[in-house]
C-alpha cells in the first residue's frame, strides 16, 4: 500500500513538473494573461491594470492598487474571514469566570 | 496564563526588541503604498511584538502594552474601519468602497484614492493584529477548573 501511494505520488509530480515546462516565462507580453484582450476579445484586466494604476490612485505599488483598491470586496472578505477566525475561537473556548456553563 | 519566562537574557533582549518591531510594522503599514507590506504584514508584525512579550515578560507585564479584554474588541473595530470607509465613499456620492468620492475637500480623486488605501491598510492592519493576539489568548487561557 505504501508503494501504491509513493507511485502515485511520484508520478503525479512529474506530471506537474511536465506541466510546468509549459508555462509562460515571467513577463511575457504575448502571454494571454498579458495581452490587451482577451481570446473572446474582452479588454484584458491586466495590461489595464498596470497601465492606469499610477495615475488613477498615485500609487506606484501595483499590488497594492489591485489589493485594496480594484479589489477592495475581496480584502474586505479576507479582513471579514480573519475576525470570524477570531470569533469562532473566542466563542469556543472563552468561558464566563463565575464558572457556569455557556 | 502564561508563565513568565526565567532566563533575564530573553526577558530584557524582547523587551528591547519589542519596541524596534513595532515600529517596523508600522513603517510597512504606512509604506505600502511604495514597498511591498500594507495591512496583513504589518498587522501580523505587530501582533508578533505582542506575542512575544505574552511569552517572555508574562502576562502581567505585557498587559500594560496591550490588555486582553481588547483583543476580540479590537478586531472588531479594524474591520469596522474597513467597512465604514466603503460607506463614508457612498455618503460623498459615489459606489460602496470607491474611494475616489471621499467627502474630503481640497483633494484630486487621485490622491483621495491613495487616502483610502491608506484607511483600509489601518483597518486591516488594526484588525489583524488583534484577532492575532485574541486567539493567543483564548488558547493560553486557564478557566477550565473542573
């Protein structure tokens, strides 16, 4: 059973690796995630994005930009997820001092 | 409850950090506009810095920099910031979270977004850094007295 598992396991990694080979070097302009439109011929988010973000918000940092800003639903889920984190675990294991139960 | 570590070497050299990584949280917070950093790293800096007073100085000492009772609070309120940020941009005429219609005069949309940026990144920097620190605490509580 373990070696059914580390065959498994190894040839779903060379797979990937595999997969890998194929993937666009970093910054390629021709790219589909770099390109101005998309195949179905929609403007590409991308290419918008670095293009317009230092003038639209005076931030040189693109990540940042997309992060709060084009993206600022997403980080105000992510910021909504961490404090229910904190919740969950307050709600667990927090009990009242007199010692009764909640 | 945490107890207080016993080497004086660790309490006086966190006590001596603490302070430095603190500032460098805040440094990534306000620098995010430039560098890479904004809310999530320097939130978790600073909830570090806590943390490892929590360890090293013990309860008692570190409660003067950060009470327990303000953790869940706290996170609450960084949220809270994000959100009433969203709604102040609607209150100046523009969508949920468009910060380029902030009700502050004397501002080009452009800069008014990048003030934005910068309320959110607080928000969610105060944020976690509390839940951080609240859910230390709840796990290193002792109430079960059975």
């Amino acid at each position: 059973m373990k070696l059914l598992s580390y065959i498994l396991l190894i040839s779903f990694g060379l797979i990937l690796v595999y997969a890998a080979n194929e993937l666009p070097t970093r910054g390629d302009p021709n790219a589909p995630i770099n390109r101005d439109s998309s195949l179905a011929g929609t403007p590409g988010a991308t290419a918008h994005y670095i293009r317009n973000a230092e003038k639209d918000m005076k931030t040189p940092n693109v990540v940042t930009t997309i992060l709060a800003d084009y993206r600022g639903y997403d980080t105000l889920g992510e910021t909504t997820v961490i404090f229910c984190a904190g919740i969950v675990v307050f709600l667990i294991l927090r009990k009242q001092k007199d010692g009764s139960k909640v | 409850m945490v107890q207080k570590s016993n080497s004086i070497i660790v309490g006086i050299v966190s006590r001596f950090m603490a302070p430095f990584i603190q500032l460098f949280a805040l440094y990534v917070i306000a620098h995010g506009h430039y560098s890479p950093g904004g809310g999530f790293q320097g939130g978790a800096l600073l909830g570090a810095s806590i943390l490892l007073l929590r360890l090293t100085v013990g309860d008692k000492g570190s409660e003067l920099v950060f009470k327990k009772e303000f953790g869940t609070p706290l996170s609450g309120f960084g949220v809270f910031i994000y959100a009433a940020v969203g709604v102040l941009a609607m209150i100046g005429g523009g969508l949920y979270l468009d910060y380029g219609s902030l009700p502050f005069a004397g501002m080009t949309p452009a800069e008014l977004r990048s003030l934005g940026i910068l309320l959110v990144e607080t928000g969610v920097g105060i944020g976690v850094m509390a839940t951080v620190i609240a859910i230390f605490d709840d796990l290193t509580m002792r109430h079960f007295r059975d």
